[in-house]
C-alpha cells in the first residue's frame, strides 16, 4: 500500500539514485549533498500573551529562543538563548532569548511562519532573522549546515 509519505520516500530514494547515476554517466563531476540542513535553535516557544508580559514585549508574536546548540549556526551568528528561569502560567520557562520575528523578510508569527519561510533551504545557505533582542531589531545571517549524524532522529 503507498502513502503520500512512502510515494515521496520512494520519488526521494529514485532522484538520488538517478542523479548520481546521471552525473556518473556524464562524466561531468557533480556534487550531491542529501543532508539536511540544520540552523541549531534546539527549542523555542510561540511568544504568547503572557510571555510577552514577562519580557516587555509589545506584541505577542514571533519565535522565543530557548536553547541554541552550542557551536551550531546559529551560535556561531550569534544567536542567542534565554538566561532567566520564571514561572509563567504554572510552567517554568527560560526567557530573555532572542525573539525571531522575521526570516529572509518574511514576518514570523509563529513556529508554522517559520517552517513555511525556511523550507527548500539547502545547506550552505545563508538566512537572514531579524530578531529582537533587549528591545531593539537586529538580523543576523545563519548559514545553514548540515545536521550532525547524533543529532537525526
């Protein structure tokens, strides 16, 4: 029986296979690099209303950085994580992180805007967030690695 998701596992497996096949074919050196591409905010959180009071926000949208993997993209742009632990809503969260509120010009509201904005990327790629951080709008430029081998699920 195909799914949706095995019919584009199976058009996924056919276009490596054909592509290395071609550019060995050709005789025309071609680089190929199936990773996937990886930006390093290992957790971050939808600003709503209440995480917006806690940290003085104007308005309750964008991405809360939580955790930046060290030595990731986007520690190595300068991204960066919460440094305060409060209790918001019954929850313990860590606030103070950069918020993203953009991608490449795109605005992000959320973690959905964010996915939308950052698929077909590739590695190697440079992305430009626009983030706020203590107050003030700054971009930073994430060139996009691939995703480390003990970080795939």
């Amino acid at each position: 029986m195909h799914t949706a998701f095995s019919t584009g596992v199976s058009f996924g497996i056919l276009f490596a296979v054909v592509g290395l096949s071609f550019a060995y074919v050709s005789g025309n050196p071609v680089e190929v690099n199936l990773g996937r591409p990886w930006v390093g905010v290992e957790e971050g959180t939808n600003v709503d209303a209440a995480i917006a009071e806690a940290m003085g926000l104007q308005e309750a949208k964008g991405i809360l950085i939580i955790t930046v993997a060290e030595d990731s993209p986007a520690d190595k742009a300068g991204l960066r994580h919460g440094d305060e632990v409060v209790e918001i809503e019954g929850e313990r969260i860590r606030i103070g992180g950069d918020v993203i509120t953009g991608i490449n010009g795109r605005q992000v509201a959320n973690n959905a805007d964010a996915e939308a904005a950052l698929a077909g990327k590739m590695i190697g790629d440079s992305v430009k967030f626009t983030v706020i951080r203590d107050g003030s709008t700054r971009d930073f430029n994430v060139v996009l690695e691939e995703l480390p081998a003990e970080r795939q699920p």
